[in-house]
C-alpha cells in the first residue's frame, strides 16, 4: 500500500538522517520544506522532497494537502492515562483553597485515585483509559507513556500495567510502559516505608519483569513520598531487572532527585518545575532526558520549567502532557507546545523539537519516531489549512488538526 501526500505547505522536522534529539542552540532551528511530497509505503515514511522533485509514483491513494503543514505526530513522554474516575472535588477544593500537599495530607490526591482503582474492575478501568487514549490519538499524539502507579498493591499495580499492554495490543499508536509502584506509600505503610519498598523490589519487579508488563521504572521522588535513597533503591532493582529509570524529581522541591537519576542513567528526568543552578549542572554532559510539563505547572498553578536557562545551558528539554485524574486532567500536546511557547518563553521551532524527536528520546523510540526521515513511522499530523506553524502555539485554544495519520493510516 503506498499513499502519495502532495502539495503540503510546509513540511516540518525533516531529517535526511536520523538525530536522537537535539540540545541547547540547535533546538532552535526546526528544518522543514516548503510545496513538499511525501510518500508512505507499508506504514513507514519511503520519500519525501519538494514537489519540483516529486518522482512518477504509483500511489493507491493520494491525499491534497494544500494550504496545510504536515508534522511528525507529538510523542508524549509522560502520561498516566489508565486510572478510574476522576478527582473533580479535589479540584474545587482547591478552588476554594487547599493545596495540592493539604488534599494529598488528608489521604487525598495519588490515595484517593488508587481506592478507586483498585475497586474498579480490569474491564472498566481498560474502557475508561481506552477512551482517553483515542481522544489524545485524535489530538496528534503518535507515540505516547503510560505509568502504572495508582494500583499501589500487587494486584492494582499489575492490573494497571496489563491495562497498558491490552492498549498497546488493540491501537496502532506505539505505547511504553511504566511501572510506577514507588508513587506514593498506601496508607498501611504510612509508617513501615522499608516494607512497601521490600513488595515493590521482590514481589512486583519480578512478577512485572516475568510477563514483560514494563519498559521503565520511575519513583516519585519528593518531600513526603519517596527519598532520594529510596528513589536510588528502586531504580537499582529496577535495571537489575532491565527496566531504565524515567523519574519525577523536582515537581515542588529540588532534594537531589536529578542528581540521582544522572547517577542511575535514567532515560528522563521529568516535572522540574523547581530547578537550582546545581541541578540544570548535574544534567549537563549526560544522556539524560530533562521533560517539562507544562499542563501540570497550568492546571496546579505552580512554577513552569526554567525552559530558557536550561537551553541557554546546553540542555536538550522534551515536553510531555502528564495526563493524569490529580495534576493534569488534559492530553492535549497542543496546547503543552502552545504553553511551552506563551509561559516558558520557548520559540515555535523549539517547543515542536521538544515534543517530537526529544519526546520520541525520553521514550527510547527516537530511532522510529519523532521526525520526518525514511524508514520512520508515517505517524502523522497534517494540519487545517494555516499560514505558518507559528498558528500551532499562537491559536492556542483551536483544534488544527485536519487528519491525523498512525503507521500511515488516517486515524482521525
Ligand atoms: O506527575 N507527581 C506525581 N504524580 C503525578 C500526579 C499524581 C496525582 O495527583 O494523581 C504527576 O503530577
Ligand atoms: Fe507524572
């Protein structure tokens, strides 16, 4: 099967070679062709040029695309779409002025999700997220995370991770998984941390690890939920049993989550919403993925990712939705690169390296996805008619995506 696009306005993030990411100055030059072909074949990109050049092709289908760009689709990073129900009361109260910390104090927040997961039953739980994770297919996300993390007991946390899998084998966008059992101590364990982490190190890991469930172990390293050692004992029985590290470190304080992460190799280094001068040094020189997650800092009114003094230093910086029922009820990749841009004062052409080919790397998959280059996926998103990409951050409540494309068929 070979589908033919021609005539796309501009086509963006085209690499003649393939790049794992991109860091510092260079996340500011976003290569593209403008009047451009492309060609799919067998659900992988096969050509693409400008249309001068444009070879006699036998397509079985051709798509117009005039007046419209064509991009890599988002590879979202960091998400924990697979949970039960939703926490909209926390969300008024804390309209009505609690804070994140005081609602998670009173067995709220990560607990409060993990009660109605774990008496929710597989099937509804696999609904609920199958249909957050079409929705977010639709919004241009081709590549994306899942996190378990709200099961917080054997069987919630493995049931969450074969919700993953039975995703990843029933929808054609690709899907890593997670295990996040370090997320938050339940409430029987409130006094005995050494006792949940002994369940997670010898009796989740292997169980998860036996049936392949997982490609990564993160923690929730912060104040009042996982230390810095227990971060650094988790990760280790984590590589012990292949899975590498993608942590949340730094979401409220900088207690030394990055610097153990760099330490362990982690893939990602994720939320950095408070940064020291200590910790964008620590990242510097490493193959470790900084990700921001601007949705979060909107939705919990907290600080953005210091964007601009980590790309002044050298860093690469992925951006990534957290889609999540606590801090970040939202997918929506559009709208984190269109706040990338307005709060973190990062350009058009840096916030769309952030969320494609840098995304693509905090996930492991940037040899796939991530950029228009041959014998990548044909995951992608061709626009509504525009005048330039800038459209994308600058129309930030409008939905511009005409089609969405997933090894090369139309999804949406
Ligand atoms: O990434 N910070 C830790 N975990 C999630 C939110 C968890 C929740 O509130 O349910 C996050 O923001
Ligand atoms: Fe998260």
């Amino acid at each position: 099967m070979t589908t033919l696009i021609i005539n796309i306005k501009e086509l963006l993030q085209v690499r003649e070679t393939s790049i794992a990411k991109v860091s510092g100055a260079e996340m500011a030059i976003l290569p593209t062709i403008k009047n451009a072909f492309l060609v799919i074949k067998d659900n992988l990109i096969a050509d693409f040029g400008s249309m001068e050049n444009l070879p006699p092709i036998h397509a079985d289908k051709t798509i117009d695309a005039t007046g419209k760009m064509v991009l890599p689709s988002w590879c979202d990073s960091h998400t924990h779409i697979v949970y039960a129900g939703n926490r909209e009361q926390e969300f008024v109260d804390r309209i009505n002025g609690m804070t994140y910390e005081e609602i998670a104090n009173r067995g709220g927040g990560i607990l409060n999700s993990a009660k109605k997961l774990n008496e929710t039953t597989e099937e509804e739980i696999y609904n609920q997220s199958k249909a957050r994770l079409e929705e977010v297919m639709r919004l241009g996300t081709g590549a994306v995370e899942i996190k378990s993390g709200y099961g917080l007991t054997f069987d919630g946390e493995l049931k969450m991770l074969r919700v993953i899998q039975r995703l990843a084998q029933n929808y054609p966008i690709t899907i890593k998984a997670t295990f996040l059992g370090a997320h938050a101590f339940p409430l029987e364990y409130a006094t005995n941390h050494k006792g949940y982490i002994d369940l997670i190190i010898n009796e989740m890991l292997p169980e998860i690890a036996k049936h392949k469930l997982a490609d990564f172990i993160d923690a929730f390293c912060e104040t009042g939920y996982f230390t810095v050692d227990e971060t650094q004992q988790i990760m280790e029985a984590g590589i012990k049993f292949g899975l590498k590290p993608k942590i949340h470190v730094n979401q409220f304080n900088s207690i030394g989550g990055i610097q153990a992460g760099v330490k362990y190799n982690a893939l990602s280094v994720d939320h950095l919403e408070v940064m020291k001068p200590e910790d964008i040094e620590a990242l510097k020189n490493t193959e470790t993925m900084p990700v921001a997650l601007p949705s979060c800092s909107y939705f919990l009114s907290i600080p953005y990712t210091p964007a601009r003094e980590m790309i002044a230093a050298g860093l690469p910086l992925a951006l990534a939705t957290d889609y999540n029922p606590g801090s970040t009820p939202s997918g929506n990749m559009n709208f984190v690169v269109a706040t990338a841009c307005i709060k973190m004062k990062m350009t058009p052409e840096e916030a769309i390296n952030a969320a494609t080919i840098n995304g693509a790397y905090a996930m492991g998959i940037s040899e796939t996805h991530g950029s228009i280059t041959v014998g990548k996926k044909a995951n992608l998103i061709l626009t509504k008619p525009i005048p330039s990409y800038y459209q994308l951050p600058y129309a930030f409540g409008s939905n511009l995506i005409d089609t969405v494309l997933i090894e090369g068929e139309i999804f949406a």
